[in-house]
C-alpha cells in the first residue's frame, strides 16, 4: 500500500506527487523536500541574529564575540559589518550572511554571532 503523501504546503492540495527527491503539487507548481514538509511556511527562510531579531539583505549589524581568523588576526566584538547578504542554503549548512568587512575584505558569518542593529 502506498503512503499518503502531504497535502501542498502552500495552496493545501492533495494531489502532490513525488519526483526523485522532491515532492511537486501539480496545482500550484510548489517543490519542496519532503523532510521540510513539515515546517512551517512562514518560518521558510528566515534568518534571525542572535537576539531573534529577523534579519533582511542589505542590514547592519554588529558582532557580539571575538571571531579568530586563521593566524593571528581576528574580528573583535562590537566591529560594525554594512550591507549584508543572506544565504537561505549556504553549501556549508552553517554561515548564512555573506558580507565585506573592512580591514578583513570578503567573509562569511553566523547569524548566530551577529545582533541586528
């Protein structure tokens, strides 16, 4: 017996059908993974800093701890990073914001490690 696919998370359709990895509604056209089928679709990308605030491209915001580089340089807390870019999919899993630091150049951070300013 088959299992019952989810219903489309953004227009509620039965009729989603799979196709390799991805689940497809055939109404709408949405495509999405079947382990997100679960989340919620207002949390769908959404980054947040560190105090929860939601976080937008285009931002400013401040390191609150010391981050080492690799060799003796580091970024020291309170140090102002202009003009961010999210990553909704960073290739790593882990760094989402993808900035120019001056003194630093091109990096990428946590949101985790950043507050909205």
């Amino acid at each position: 017996m088959m299992d019952k696919l989810p219903n489309c998370p953004m227009c509620n359709s039965e009729y989603t059908y799979e196709d390799a990895n991805f689940l497809i509604c055939p109404e709408c056209f949405h495509e999405w993974k079947p382990e997100g089928a679960a989340e919620n679709k207002a949390d769908v990308n959404i980054i947040k800093d560190a105090n929860g605030n939601i976080l937008n491209d285009g931002d400013t915001v401040t390191v609150i701890k010391d981050l080492k580089l690799k060799g003796n340089s580091s970024i020291k807390r309170g140090t102002t990073v202009k003009n961010i870019r999210l990553i909704y999919e960073p290739s790593d899993g882990v760094h989402d914001i993808d900035c120019k630091i001056d003194g630093f150049g091109a990096m990428l951070l946590k949101s985790s490690v950043v507050k909205k300013i």
